[in-house]
C-alpha cells in the first residue's frame, strides 16, 4: 500500500474537498474512511484537512515547500481509482 509510509518532506499540507451526500464523492469518502488512518499513523505532522460541502466538486490538493501547489479532480471515481491518483499527485 502506498501510504504505508511516510511521505517526502516537501510536503506541507493535504486538502481533501468533495460532497458528504453526493455519488459523485462517493468513492473519495470511501478513500478517506480507508486511508485517513493510515496516512495520519506515518505522517502524524502533516495537516491533512477534509473539507465536505453539498455540492462540492471531489478534489485534492497537495501543498509542497516553497508554496507550491497542485491538485487533482476526483469526481466519479472509484476508491481504487482515487488513491491512484492521490499516490501520483503526493509525488514531489
């Protein structure tokens, strides 16, 4: 599993928004009940912050040193999809 570690420390910060109602979310609600654990035992000093609002388009947003950012769409994805892309997008 490729949150069974820690991750690179030019991470700085994980946002995680989607909708706490809607099937688009859906599999990016299933990935945090899964992975939020995981990732908070090997990373306990990186904020990882899980923001649901109705309506909310499913996206992550990873904040690495010297302020830069990036981000993914995650609507309509399955939970398997969604940590593939959240593996990809923690990449430095």
């Amino acid at each position: 599993m490729a949150f069974a570690r820690a991750f690179s420390p030019a991470l700085r910060e994980i946002r995680i928004l989607c909708s706490q109602s809607g099937a688009a979310s859906a599999g990016t609600r299933q990935f945090i009940q899964s992975h939020y654990p995981i990732i908070k035992q090997h990373n306990p000093d990186i904020p990882v912050l899980i923001r649901e609002a109705s309506g909310t388009p499913a996206r992550v947003f990873a904040r690495f040193e010297r302020g830069v950012e990036k981000h993914v769409e995650l609507d309509n994805l399955s939970a398997t999809e969604v940590e593939d892309r959240v593996t990809h997008l923690l990449q430095p």
